[in-house]
C-alpha cells in the first residue's frame, strides 16, 4: 500500500479519535511507546491516554494543513509529520501545532505509535 | 552522552552551518538519506545539498524555539524536532518552521541525517 496514503489515513483516525474521545487513542500505544507533549516527556500506554485525557480542554477540533511521511529504516517504520490548526471550544483563533509520529507495525499488520512529539506554534 | 545535549548540539551545528554556508551541510547526509521540503521529495546527499544550496535566498539566520528528542529504536538512531524562525535578509517578518530530524549513528560514533522533513507554519 501507498505509504502516503496509510499516513493520510492514520492521521485522519488519529484526530477524529482525539476530537471525539480521546481515550480512545488508547488502541495506538503501547507499553514502549513515548511522547514529548510541550515538552514534557511521557512513556507508556497508561501515562500517554492519562496525559491527553487530562488536557484542559473538554471540546477540541483538529484541522490539517500538511501530511509529510518518510519510511524510518530497516525495522518497517514510518515517520509522519503533521501541521496544522487546533480549535478549542470558546476560543476564537485556532493554535498552529506541529506533531510528529513514527509509527511501528504490528504483528496483526497494523501500526502503533512509538514516538510521538508535539508542539503549539504560537502565532 | 545525554541525548538532550547531542540534539542539541546536532542542531545548533546544522543551523550554523546551514545560515553561513549550505553546501558544508554535505557532511551530515549520506546516499540513503531523505529529504521532504515543504513536501517536495529529495533523495541521497548530492541532491538534497543541491536543493539547499539551490533555495532562492543568499542570506538567512534561523533561531530555534523548541528541540525535542525521542530514541528511534534498536538501532540507535534518535529523532530530534524543532521550531524556530526563519528569518531571510532583507525581509521585514520571520517565518516560522518546524522540522524534524531522524539521525542515525555512523561507524565512527557521530550521527547523519537519515530522515529530514521541513515545512514553513505561515503565521
């Protein structure tokens, strides 16, 4: 399959996971998994969906401006690179943010997310 | 080494070398390396240097924001993401960026760009 297209189509459940129930983005890590979120640094399963659950926001929107995707190496690896606008509700502007993940296949053929970093570019 | 310091390192280097003279940057990339620039893809160290080189613009300064860095995996490579601004001479306004790096350790315990993906945040 079209790396392109396997990233465009993880980033799409991706946000519309974490803008509709974001415990819900518990199925993509996994107990090795990391994340830098503003740069605080977070490992595991348990810690990451702890961690996104507890934003301090109830109702957000994702809207991407750009998916960019690069195979990691040897072990079947993709990196994606993200940009684009997140809307919290009752805010009028949206923030840029740029995220990147590199993603990891499963046995079951699928992916998980290994590493993942986030930032809010501020504009 | 504490990695927090080599991707520091790692970038303050590129982006030195980058602002005073990109064709030095042909050290940090090796034949398999891959270049996404506001998704044009390039491929291999004689081309991506190229396109650098070939960007329409003489002087430029960068200041970073942000590094973040995450271990890749077994193989000992280390992903490194940054913000920052961009600021070409003559231009009253910086751009914003953001960028992130997959380095991979060479037989001499230094690190080349393997991954590369770039992309401006209009602000």
């Amino acid at each position: 399959m079209d790396p392109d297209a396997v990233a465009k189509a993880f980033v799409e459940h991706y946000y519309t996971t974490f803008d509709m129930d974001r415990s819900g983005l518990s199925n993509l890590y996994q107990d090795n998994s990391m994340l830098t979120f503003e740069g605080q640094k977070i490992q595991g399963n348990a810690n990451i969906v702890a961690k996104l659950v507890s934003l301090p926001f109830t109702q957000c929107k994702h809207t991407i401006t750009t998916v960019d995707c690069q195979p990691s190496g040897p072990a079947a690896g993709m990196l994606v690179f993200v940009s684009g606008t997140l809307q919290l509700a009752g805010e009028q502007h949206g923030l840029k943010f740029s995220q990147m993940f590199h993603l990891m296949p499963t046995p079951q053929g699928s992916f998980y997310v290994f590493n993942d970093i986030f930032r809010l570019n501020y504009a």
